[in-house]
C-alpha cells in the first residue's frame, strides 16, 4: 500500500492550508458564494440540499486501518455518526459544518488522505477492481499504475479545467469488477507475447447519454501508458464540446468525431508526447510497486473454516455469498455486506468502521478495499480466521449474507441529500431490500445486480444493473423507469427500458412482478436472472410488467 513520501505530506499540508485561509474568507464574506464555489469543489466540497457535502478520495478503494479510523473520527466529530461509501469508491460526509471543514481534510492529511480532486472537471479519483492483489484471475496487481496514474493527474496544468468530469478506472483481470467500459477511459491489463499491457477503452459513460466504451488500443505496453493519456486528453481538450455541458463528456466527441478520426488524432499525439518522457514516469513506478508487495501470507490449516463451515448454517450461509476465491488456496477474499436489509445501502457508522478497521489489523494483514457496489473488503484473510471474523461481524450488524443478492443494492443518495435528484432513491433500495427478505427468496432467485438511481446523472449506474431503476419527476410526481439486461462487466451492455414508468407506490409490486417472471421462464435453478434474460428476450417481463397494456399510454 502506498504511503506518503515528504513531498506528498507537503504538497498536501500547503493545499489544506489554502483552503483553510479560502474557508475563513467565505465565513467573513470577503468571498461570495459564486466566488467560494470553484475554491471549494477543487476541495471536493459540495452544497447540497441540507448542507455541505464533503467527498473524500479513497485512490483505487485502498485503505489501511488508520486511515479507516480517521474516516469513522471524521463521521463521529465532524458529521452525524456515518458515512456513505460511493460508486467512486470514496466516502461523503453529509453534514459536516463548513467551519470544520479545514480540520477535517487535516486529520485526512495526517493518514495520508484528501479530497483533491473528487469533484470539478478534471481527472477525477482514479478507480480500481477491488479485488486488486488478491484476485485468483488476475494478471497483476493494478494498483501501482492506478496510483502512478493519481500522481500524474494530480494538480496537471493541462488537464485542471477540462469541458467535463473525466474518470479512469482499471483492471487487472479478465472479469471486469471495475466498470471499465463505462468509464471516459477504461484501462483492462492484456497479455501479448508475454508481455503485460492494457487494452485502452475510450468514450464510455452513463447519465443522459449512456454508451459502452468502444476499443482505443488492442494492445499498448505498459511503458507507454502515462504518454498515451495524455493523447488522449489532450485530443479531449482540442475536439472537446464546451458550448453544451450535456454534450462535453468524451463519450459525445468520439461520437461526433468517430473512433477511427480520434484515434489517428491521438496516435498523432502519442508520438509527439512520448518524446518528451524521459524514462522518470517507469523508475517512479517501479517504486511504487515496492509499496505494494504482497503480504507474507501465513500458512496455517483450514479445520477451523472446515468445522464451522460443517457445522454452522448461518456461517455457511454467509460463506457462500460474500467469500471470494484468492490466489492462495488457503485464503478467502471476504466483502462485508454494507447492505443490512432495510438500512441505507453504502452507509456505514462510526463505530462499523473502527470495527472494520480492527478486523483488517487483526486479521487482514492491515488492508482494507472499498469496492464500487458501495460494500467493504478484507482482500486476504486466511481461512482459518473466517469464524472469529464472522462473529465479530454479527456483533457489528455487518454480517448480511447477501452480497451479489438481490438486496445487495447500489443506489445513490437521490432526493433525500442531492440536489440534482428528481426521485428518492434510498427509500426504494430500502423497501425492495426488506420485501424480498419477506419473502425469504433472494438466495433462491440468485446472482442480481439491481441499481437505482434518482435522476439522469446516473451515479447509481442503472444503466447497467441487471434491473435497473431511474427515478424521475413527471409533473411533480416521482415516476420510476426501469431498465432490464444491464450489465457492467466484461461482456457491457446498457439495460433497455420495459415501458411507461411506475409510481413510487408501485414500484415494488412491479419488482416482484419481474422476480416472478424469472423464476417461471428459467431453465433451472442455476440460470441467473442475466443468462434468462438473454435467453429469452423482453417479452415476458413486458407482459408480467404491463398484463393490461392496450390501456397504457406511454
């Protein structure tokens, strides 16, 4: 894991201390509120509905024990006793009082954290697969490019005032968990010749205009990367629309210029811009990786995991929907459920972090991983420690076994913090959470990625949940679209809508009606919701949704 050098802890002190003289001029109102407005969202600084919002940078979803423990510190003196893990794969702090501010981002810097970044039109928190180092499949640990690739972006002259948000994301796997083909650009790690580069994605996003990233680069080494980026952007920053903020995101000029025309462009650009590296960018990088070498993993049996697994239902239970494989056999990767049926999906208190933070010390080899579907990773555990950490979990509410489930939820904030939202979100994830486990089916209906999202913006990224919920206001009503066949990983597509909306009351029996569907027209118990859908096509969910249609208008 990365730690902060001099420079960084500096560089760092001498941003907070600028915001800190910003924040004092905004209270005694040299600085109006339109002027405070860039100062702050350089500083991930938001206004919302009710208050300030602060959003912290969490690089790749990384973190070590203290650094959870400043973030539950932040939740408890700061903020009303939680925070909530977002699809960024960073924590927002709600309420926090904009006087406090300044001491929350320097308990930040003293761990090594900040806020830089998370907000504005430019190169936002670089993004990662959660299972980054402790993947079975994974070609190699992404980490130390993502965090080579923070380094660069960060505070770049060039690319600080870009026509939109830009984001990045990368893996290190052939299963994509990091979204990468709905990103600006998307980095998925390739082998050729036994060489490891990157397949680089280009154009892809969600919001108003959702499109699957399309294919920049098959191959390109990885020496090349942070000369390539730059191409990239700086084509970005040339074709780039800024007369419309709907139409200025990466994924409009490559519509509107073609892949063909912007890759030559960017080609055009790489020669010229790798001249001008000198080798600096690799020697950085090889010390970067040193950071993160992997742990001296123990080498312990497995008959506790094997007795409690034998022995204990709940355990078993819980062992077979939130463990993942690991590279060594005698290790578990484990995602701790932040989806307590009912509660607000990627909310966390105070005292679940320290908690969390307690379990990755002492058991976890002192790391922990925020994934984008907003639930919390130990990334390697060995076996023989599962029971004592599932007991641990119980105690905190943390122990859920639903992750990959039907409960397992990503929703935004929506109507309830954002001033952007049109819809409640939270409120819907809640109820669907809480029916289903009525219900006692989530396990029988299986794998389903459901992803709800309170207005067209789309940080909830209904657009590629297997179902997928839109809250819009139509006519001061909130009316909900949902989308089917979504799906975020390798194999990206962009959910096609069912038909006219749904009310707020409806929109869970409409839920259930699909669930229903599903379980009558697969061919057995194996087949999940996506491969049926696939299978068979819209129409019976349609008629299921909409048995009256001759009198729906749409």
């Amino acid at each position: 894991m990365y730690k902060y050098n001099q420079f960084d802890t500096a560089f760092l002190a001498e941003r907070n201390a600028q915001f800190r003289a910003q924040v004092e001029r905004r209270i005694d109102g040299s600085l109006t509120e339109d002027e405070f407005k860039p100062l702050r969202l350089m500083n991930g600084l938001y206004l919302q509905l009710h208050a300030y919002m602060l959003r912290v940078a969490i690089p790749y979803g990384t973190l070590n024990p203290d650094q959870m423990r400043t973030l539950a510190l932040l939740a408890q003196k700061w903020d009303k006793g939680y925070g909530h893990f977002t699809t960024r794969q960073n924590i927002q702090y709600n309420w926090p009082k904009l006087k406090d501010v300044p001491d929350m981002l320097d308990a930040l810097g003293q761990v090594g954290l900040h806020a830089i970044q998370t907000s504005g039109n430019t190169i936002r928190n670089v993004t990662s697969d959660h299972f980054a180092g402790a993947a079975a499949d994974e070609i190699k640990d992404p980490r130390p490019i993502a965090e080579l690739i923070r380094q660069w972006s960060t505070d770049h002259p060039e690319f600080q005032f870009l026509g939109r948000k830009f984001k990045i994301a990368i893996t290190g796997s052939p299963n994509d968990r990091a979204v990468t083909k709905a990103h600006d650009v998307g980095l998925r790690m390739v082998e050729k010749d036994g060489e490891a580069g990157f397949e680089v994605i280009v154009g892809g996003g969600l919001g108003r205009t959702p499109m699957v990233g399309k294919v920049l680069r098959d191959f390109l080494p990885q020496a090349d990367l942070l000369p390539y980026l730059e191409a990239v952007l700086a084509v970005y920053n040339i074709l780039g629309r800024r007369d419309n903020k709907y139409k200025a995101r990466i994924k409009i000029t490559v519509q509107e210029n073609g892949i063909d025309t912007y890759r030559e462009m960017v080609e055009e650009q790489f020669i010229q811009r790798r001249a001008e590296f000198d080798g600096t960018d690799q020697k950085l990088l090889k010390e970067i990786e040193a950071h993160f070498a992997a742990p001296e993993f123990r080498t312990d049996d497995t008959a506790a995991y094997d007795a409690a697994y034998d022995a204990d239902p709940i355990f078993r239970a819980w062992a077979d929907t939130n463990l993942a494989k690991h590279r060594k056999d005698d290790h578990a990767i484990v995602t701790i459920s932040v989806k307590a049926h009912g509660q607000t999906p990627g909310d966390a208190t105070a005292a679940q972090m320290n908690v969390m933070a307690d379990l990755a010390e002492q058991f976890a080899y002192g790391e922990l991983r925020i994934s984008h579907e907003q639930n919390v990773i130990l990334s390697h555990v060995h076996k023989s420690d599962l029971p004592a950490i599932h007991a641990k979990l119980k105690e905190a509410g943390l122990a859920t076994a639903n992750v990959g489930l039907i409960s397992d939820i990503i929703a935004c904030p929506g109507m309830d913090y954002c001033a952007l939202a049109t819809a409640r979100s939270i409120p819907v994830a809640q109820d669907i959470a809480t029916r289903f486990d009525e219900l006692k089916l989530e396990h029988e209906i299986g794998a389903l990625k459901i992803k709800i999202s309170g207005c067209i913006n789309a940080c909830g990224h209904h657009h590629v949940g297997h179902i997928g919920i839109l809250g819009l206001d139509r006519a001061g009503v909130e009316n909900y679209q949902i989308t089917l066949g979504g799906d975020g990983t390798e194999t990206a597509t962009i959910g096609t809508r069912t038909g006219p909306g749904f009310a707020y009351d409806e929109i869970i029996p409409a839920i259930e009606r699909i669930i229903t569907a599903y379980l009558e027209v697969r061919e057995t118990a194996e087949e999940t919701f996506l491969e049926t859908y696939r299978r068979v096509g819209m129409e019976p969910f349609k008629a299921a949704l909409y048995p009256d249609s001759e009198k729906k208008v749409a």
